[in-house]
C-alpha cells in the first residue's frame, strides 16, 4: 500500500537532473525531500504529478502505473501543491478551491453537491472558511499557501506533493502548514512527499528524510539517522552540529564557518 | 475605484461576480445590442422611422403581409440590406470579441488577440492569392476571395501549431513566436503580391480594410455554421480557461489535458474569426479592447467573460460600423479605421481610470 518510485532517470533535453532515483513512500506516512539547489526534488515531484516524462524508471501506486495515466485519472490519485507564485489575484478562494475538483467535473466544469462538499471540507481543514470569498491578490503570502494547500485537498487524493511549501512564509505559518499536513497525512491516510529547504522543519514534521545530492538519493530513513554532521558535510558542503532535542529529533545548528584565506588568484585589472 | 490589495491593484469589480450581477450584467449586455441592432437597422443613407421600422419587423416575424403604409422600398432597404447586414456585422463583432477573451484567456496575457496566431495575415494573404489569380476581371468574384481568405486564415493557424510543437507539447511561448514569425511571412507574402499588379493592389487594400462588398443574407448563412460550432465550443469554454489561469503545469496536475483544451479552444476561436474576417476583412482592437474592459469591469472568470465579451463585442462593432456610415455620408468608412480611431483612445482612458 505505497508509492513506489523505481530507477528514475528524468531531465531537461540531454541533461540528466535525476540519476537511478528509487524510494517508496507509505499510505500515512510524511517523506521529505531535502538537499541543494538542483539536485533534482522539484524534478521528483514534477515526474510524479506527470508534469515531466522520465527517461527511464516506473512510478506505482497500488499497482498503478502512474506515468500512463491520462492526466484526469493521475490527477485523481496525485495532488501537488506547488509555491505561491503569481496566482491569478481576481479569483477568490473558494473559486481557486473549487478548481482542485478538476478531475471530477467534466468541461463545463459545474460542481455537484458532492464536489461542493468536498470544497467545504477542504476551506474547514485550512481554516479558510472566514476568507471563503476574498480575492487572492487580497491575501498574504501564508494565507495564499494555505488557499493551494485547500485546493490539492479538495482533490481527495491519496497521494500528496509539496514543493517547497514554506518557502516565503513566516515562521507561525510554515509551523502550521506542515503541522496540518502531518495531522491531515495520518487522518487521511495519504502518502505525503514534500520538498522541504529547511532541515529543522523536515527533522521536526517527516517521518522519513531523503537527502538528495546531484541527482542521487544519498540517504533516507528517519531524520535522527539521516541528519548527522557527516551526512550535512556531504551533501551541503557546510559545517554543522547536531543537536538532539526533547523528542530525539535532531537539530541542525549552523557552526561558525573560520575565516579561510582566499587561495591566491591571479586577477587582471579591469581597465 | 480601485481596491489596492497587497500593492496589487484590482480593478473595479474586485469581489466575485455573483449570480445576480451576472444576470444584471448580461441584461444591460442585451439592452445595449438591442438598442445598438435598432439604430443598426434604422439609420442609413435613407432614414427609417423606428415605428415603421419595428412595424415591418413585426410583421415579417408574424409572416403577415406588409403594412399598406409603409413604403415598399423601405421593405426593400430593411429586410434584403441593413437586416442581413446588421446580421453580419453582430456575427463579426461576437466572434471578434469572444475569440478575443478566448485568445487572452489560453495566453494569460491581457495584449494578446485573435490574429496573434496568423488569421488576420492568413486571410489577407488567402484573399490577395484569389484576388491576383482573378486577373483584372473587374467584378467582385463572388465568395471566391472571402472562401480564400478563411482557407488562407485556417491553413496559417494550422500551420503556426505545427511549427511549435515541442516534444509533443505546443507551450504558448513557443506559439507566440511562430504566430509572430508566419504572420510577418504572410504580410510579406501579401505586400508582393500586391505590388505585383495596380490592380491587385487596389483591390486587395479595399478588402483588408473593408472586407467584402456583398450585400443579402448569402454571407450571413456562408458563416453561420462555423460560427456556431465555434461559439459553441467557446462558450462552453470557460471552466477549462480558469484552471489554465494557474499555468500549464498546474493544470495538468488539476486534470485538465492542458493540451487538448488549448487546441480546442484556440480552434475554435481561430474559426469564428476565420469566418468573421473573410467578409468583414481585418477589423482591429474590437478583439483586444472588448474582453480587456469586460475583464476590468466584471471580472476575470471565463464562464462570464466570454459570453459578456460576445455580446460587448457585437455592441461595439455595431455602433462603430454605424460611425462608419453615417460619419463622412454619404461615403462609407471601413469599420477597421473606426474601430482605430476610438478603440485606441477609449482604451487608454479606461487604463487612465484603472491606475488611480
């Protein structure tokens, strides 16, 4: 009963971005993706939601081939919910919300009761029901996060994506999001995977870690066992401790880098 | 009145359009058409009464004879000359307008317009090959340069798609370039053509301008239906047109085959101008200023838009082409120069309003 990524191999044109990259995520169970800049989590969640065809490699659900699927099924079974960036700002919330009913609908696009059910379920668990009808160039930054978070709710999938849904937001907001997606994750029984940049919230909110590097999972498992000093050296270059909190999570703490010369160069004047 | 709402700027109607308002919206849409179809009829080189006007309709709806005392040739001028040309005209300025938000709804840019894809560069190049290939016969040659001019605007579009396929996909930006690059090939091909022979150039310059001079009904039922199809398709349009506002991507993601909707809606719309264009030649602005003020008006959602940008659109057109007639009479401008001179000045005045 899981999400099963097996011997991905996806990129744009001739580069490769993701190499071999195989996890399996569980019906319950919150899954962060974590690592630098490119080393291919959006990539992850774009062959998942059928935004991007892989190379080579399988994705199944339950024995669903994921990457055949026509995009009204996929999007039955996967919802993403992606960054807040430039959302049309005249549509209102419940408008945007309504929309994650896509896959049910059919091109006229009218809601049935159940859909509207659905809609209001999704604005009750995000607490949007008071900011039902305001426009979305009318709302913040974490008020417009929560409206996707609804949206991809409203789908009613069991399989749930985040890109980088923290992103931007401050630090009561990113506590709320991910806190609703760990409870929703369990209540809902959904397989949750997000990219997360933050390694204090992914420790604090995933089940599960996958460090990615250069394309490559280089660990997964619990993040007390996958965020070491060693591990964050790896992958990021940077010098950390780790400390262990109350609960046995750890935490990343950012050590003070030495001054370290700069290697000679040789530079020529500007003229 | 502006709402600013996070340093973004909304326009006048910034709260969702209810039920009611759209009812309202579309019943002052109707009003105005009405009103605008009745001057359309009425006024002319020959004035017709609105009473004797509206008595000849009635009687020709109920299929009763004329009445005794209202001049045959009015019967004449009002159901074989301004009914089907006020028919025409309605057709054009609708299609114009819903293609319009059509086109700015795939695009999700509020500049772009039905001839974005080559239509317009397509018929003009479609009507001057029969034009030329027509030889210096002077007559009109029937419904073989408008039958030119759709062909011609279908075959551009057909083939601006094709050039942009990407891996499968045609991405917008990629048709944005082949639209822009076959339509200058067009208007290139066109212009030679033209300078070909004095002939072809003075007639070809009159039928972009102008489109075709025929007169009855045989070029309302030449459209008719495509432009039902395509309406049909277009306005039935608008849930798929919302989920696109979000971007590719997260349309599919949402369900939507954001490929075949696109192709579908920029299909059918390509069609109602294919079809407008052919006998009304390339008429400007009626496709970028009518969706753009319903838009600031009442709202970006695309179930409403399109029907409110068809009716605006034929309102707008109506009353140009009635400027057209009766501004310089007895001579006749082409509406396209109407359309110009107060499309381009009332927009600007409407962005005016917008920005305070």
């Amino acid at each position: 009963m899981s999400l099963q990524i097996r011997d991905v191999v996806a990129g744009y044109g001739k580069q490769e971005i993701l190499r071999h990259v195989s996890l399996e995520v569980a019906r319950g169970e919150v899954v962060a993706l974590a690592g630098p800049n490119g080393a291919g989590k959006s990539t992850l969640v774009r062959v998942i939601s059928g935004v991007l065809r892989p190379q080579r490699g399988a994705v199944q659900w339950e024995g669903t081939d994921l990457l055949h699927l026509p995009p009204r099924e996929r999007a039955r079974l996967v919802a993403v919910v992606p960054q807040a960036h430039h959302l049309p700002p005249m549509f209102t919330v419940r408008q945007a919300v309504a929309l994650g009913r896509t896959a049910y609908l059919s091109w006229l696009g009218a809601l049935g009761e159940s859909d509207r059910a659905a809609v209001e379920r999704a604005l009750a668990q995000t607490d949007l029901l008071s900011l039902a009808e305001r426009p979305l160039g009318h709302l913040s930054g974490g008020e417009q996060q929560r409206v996707l978070l609804a949206r991809a709710l409203a789908q009613e999938t069991p399989i749930l994506l985040l890109d980088e849904p923290t992103a931007h937001l401050d630090l009561r907001h990113q506590a709320n999001i991910l806190g609703l997606v760990r409870r929703l994750s369990r209540a809902r029984r959904m397989a949750v995977l997000m990219v997360v940049h933050d390694l204090n919230l992914a420790s604090r909110f995933a089940d599960r870690l996958a460090l990615f590097a250069e394309g490559q999972i280089v660990r997964v498992g619990p993040p007390a066992e996958v965020l070491t000093a060693e591990a964050v050296w790896q992958v990021y270059g940077t010098p950390v401790e780790i400390w262990r909190n109350g609960d046995g999570r750890p935490v990343v703490y950012l050590k003070p880098t030495p001054a370290v010369p700069e290697p000679a160069e040789k530079t020529h004047d500007p003229i | 009145m502006l709402v600013q709402g996070r340093g973004k700027a909304l326009p006048l109607q910034c709260f969702p359009m209810h039920f009611s308002s759209f009812k309202r919206a579309l019943f002052l849409n109707l009003g105005v058409l009405a009103c605008a179809m009745a001057l359309s009829v009425a006024v002319g080189s020959v004035s017709i009464p609105l009473r004797d006007l509206a008595r000849l309709l009635w009687s020709g709806v109920r299929g009763t004879a004329l009445p005794a005392d209202v001049p045959a040739f009015m019967a004449v001028i009002v159901f074989k000359l301004r009914l089907p040309h006020t028919a025409l005209v309605l057709l054009t300025g609708a299609a114009l307008g819903s293609s319009g938000a059509a086109y700015q709804g795939v695009f999700r840019n509020p500049l772009a317009d039905p001839y974005l894809l080559g239509v317009a560069s397509g018929a003009g190049l479609g009507a001057v090959v029969a034009i030329a290939l027509q030889g210096e016969s002077l007559t009109a040659g029937g419904f073989l340069i408008p039958g030119a001019a759709f062909v011609g605007a279908l075959l551009t579009v057909a083939l601006v798609y094709a050039l942009a396929r990407v891996d499968g996909y045609v991405p917008t930006s990629t048709l944005i370039l082949a639209g822009v690059a076959l339509g200058a090939l067009a208007s290139a091909l066109t212009s030679f053509l033209m300078l070909q022979s004095q002939g072809t150039l003075q007639r070809a310059i009159v039928y972009l301008l102008g489109g075709a001079p025929l007169t009855g009904w045989k070029p309302v039922v030449a459209i008719l239906p495509y432009w039902l199809v395509g309406e049909a398709i277009l306005l039935t349009s608008g849930h798929a047109l919302n989920v696109l506002q979000f971007g590719e991507d997260q349309a599919r993601q949402l369900g939507l085959n954001a490929g075949q909707a696109k192709l579908l809606v920029l299909g059918a719309a390509s069609l109602v101008t294919a079809a407008a264009v052919a006998f009304a030649g390339i008429i400007g602005f009626v496709g970028l200023v009518v969706p753009h003020i319903a838009r600031l008006l009442w709202g970006e959602d695309y179930r409403r838009l399109i029907p409110l940008s068809l009716l605006g659109g034929a309102s707008v057109l109506l009353l140009s082409d009635l400027l057209a007639r009766t501004l310089l009479a007895p001579r006749t401008l082409p509406v396209g120069i109407v359309t110009a001179l107060f499309g381009a000045p009332f927009f600007l005045w409407v962005l005016q309003r917008a920005k305070k």
